[in-house]
C-alpha cells in the first residue's frame, strides 16, 4: 500500500499544487474526482473567498481534498479559524515555521503536511510533528528555494533525513517524472505547472495558452531579496533585470513590484506587466486538458515506465 495514498486516503499519490491564482474549488474538486488529491490556493484568497471555496468544493466532490496556507498570509489565524470551523481535514503550509499551526491543526483531527525546499527544514517539519512532507527543488514555478537545489538531488537528500512519509515537487508533470521521483525515494509527487494550464484552473485564459507556448530557457528565478519567484520572461520580468543593473535596494525592488503583481498576471491576464509564475517543466507540455486527462495520462505512462525499467 501506498504511504500518501494511505495518509490521505486517495486513489492514486498525485497531489495538485495549491497555486495562487489558479487553485480554486473547480481544479481542486476535479483532481480529487479524479483520483488525486485537489487542494484550494487560499493564498490568493480574503477569507470570506476562501471560505465560499471551501463550502462549494464540498458539494463537488465527496472525495477528499485540502487546503494550501501560505504562512506569511496577514490574515492567517481567521484563515485557520476557517479551515478548522469548514472541517477540512488536509491542510498544506507553507512559506513559514511550521512549529506555529501544526498541533492546533491536528488537535482538530486535521492531516498537516508542509513544503520545504532544503533538508534543513524537512527535519524542522518533521520535529513539528506534521504527518508528510513536499519536497520541492529549484525547477518549481512561483515561490522557491534560495538554495538552488533541484528536485534530482534534494528529494533522495531529504529521503535520509525523514521517518515520515515524502511528497516530491518541482518538474513533475508526466508519469515518467512520477516513477523518477519514487526512485529516488519519494512516496508520492506534487504536481503544480501542469494543472496551472487545466481546463479547471481559475487562471485567465491568456496566462494559460502562454504556459503551453512556454519554451525550455524561457524561465528564470529572481527578486531573490525579497522572496525567489520563477517567472516567465516577459516586459516586467525584463523591467526587473534593468532595475538590477543600477545595483537598487530592497526598496527599490518593493517598488517595482508593487501590489498585485500575480493577481495581473495570472488572474487577469495581463501578459506584459502581470507577474507569470510556472515552473521549467512548463516547456514540456502544449495543450490545456481537463484534471481528469492529466492524472489518467501520467498514471498510464507510470505504469508503461516501469514495465520498460524491468528490461533494463
């Protein structure tokens, strides 16, 4: 039996990333009805929103599904006090110490997982006590890793380093990327760029045809003063690069940002100054499908590997 189809008592161990943008009861309730595990982004949510979210994916699927909390959200304790008064019972955090919510979650009978992207914080995770841990490495889309280590060589790093069950992210989006991870010691994968161009996903049309149109080099890593995020090179991915030359202060990088960023971006489909965060596997792929086509093809092409593995 499989340790995260187990923990979450789902079909198959393929977890949807809670994007912001792109995660809301639509792509989450149709990977958990498709036998994964569909989580709501409540990082791009007022509370109210995601509750709405959280009451409407309830009536889409009677499969189980969770939430994705960044912890560096302003609102997060009404969040909590959401998430805990709607009965989800799955809750991934992120972007924080995982020490802060862990056992007020799991006092109210709810499974915590949370995202780290060094081994380092993998055992913190782990000492918080949470039930699993997601594993991303440097080819992830949105919020990253300053340490630049990739999916290959952070997940079996972390494998050495954890008791509890291991959910690898970063670069996967086919069934072939999923058997690669459970060699090297995964439990199950977190899957994010691909359902970001779903049918579901509530990211805007114009983000979604740009993703499938995205060539391998067409992403990078920056603004790694305030926070590493993968964008697409686009006007204001360019407009950063200029802003870099004349040596600026966090100040000046705030500035630039400015607010709403990804909301343009990815929500509004703002193509020139919106913030388009997708990860470099995002170059593989040239065709928005529904959630269900995506799990039933990566599931397919998983079990064709690794029959091709055994005549190795």
């Amino acid at each position: 039996m499989n340790k995260i189809t187990q923990l979450f008592k789902i079909q198959y161990p393929i977890i949807q990333g809670g994007m912001i943008w792109n995660s809301g009861y639509k792509l989450a309730s149709a990977v958990s009805n498709a036998g994964g595990l569909g989580l709501i982004g409540a990082g791009s949510m007022y509370p109210e929103v995601l509750r709405e979210h959280i009451q409407k994916c309830k009536i889409a699927t009677d499969k189980p599904f969770g939430v994705n909390v960044p912890m560096l959200y302003p609102n997060i304790e009404e969040i909590i006090t959401i998430i805990i008064e709607e009965g989800v019972k799955i809750v991934f955090t992120s972007a924080g110490n995982p020490s802060t919510w862990t056992s007020l979650l799991k006092q109210n009978g709810i499974t915590v997982v949370h995202v780290v992207s060094s081994s380092k914080f993998a055992i913190k995770a782990q000492e918080a006590r949470v039930d699993a841990v997601v594993a991303e490495g440097f080819e992830a889309g949105g919020h990253n890793g300053r340490e630049e280590t990739t999916t290959l060589t952070l997940i079996p790093m972390v494998k050495k380093q954890l008791s509890i069950p291991l959910i690898a992210a970063g670069g996967i989006a086919t069934g072939r990327g999923m058997l690669a991870a459970m060699v090297l010691g995964a439990d199950g994968v977190q899957v994010g760029s691909r359902f970001a161009a779903s049918i579901e996903s509530s990211a805007h049309e114009n983000f979604k045809n740009t993703i499938i149109n995205c060539k391998e080099g067409e992403t990078q890593v920056t603004l790694k003063e305030l926070a590493p995020v993968r964008l697409i090179k686009n006007k204001f991915y360019n407009d950063i690069q200029e802003l870099y030359k004349t040596n600026p202060t966090i100040e000046d990088l705030k500035t630039l940002l400015g607010r709403a960023r990804a909301k343009k971006g990815m929500f509004e489909g703002d193509l020139v100054e919106g913030e388009l965060e997708i990860g470099q596997i995002s170059g593989l792929f040239d065709e928005i499908k529904s959630a269900k086509d995506i799990i039933d093809e990566m599931v397919h092409e998983f079990e064709k590997a690794k029959k091709e593995i055994q005549n190795l």
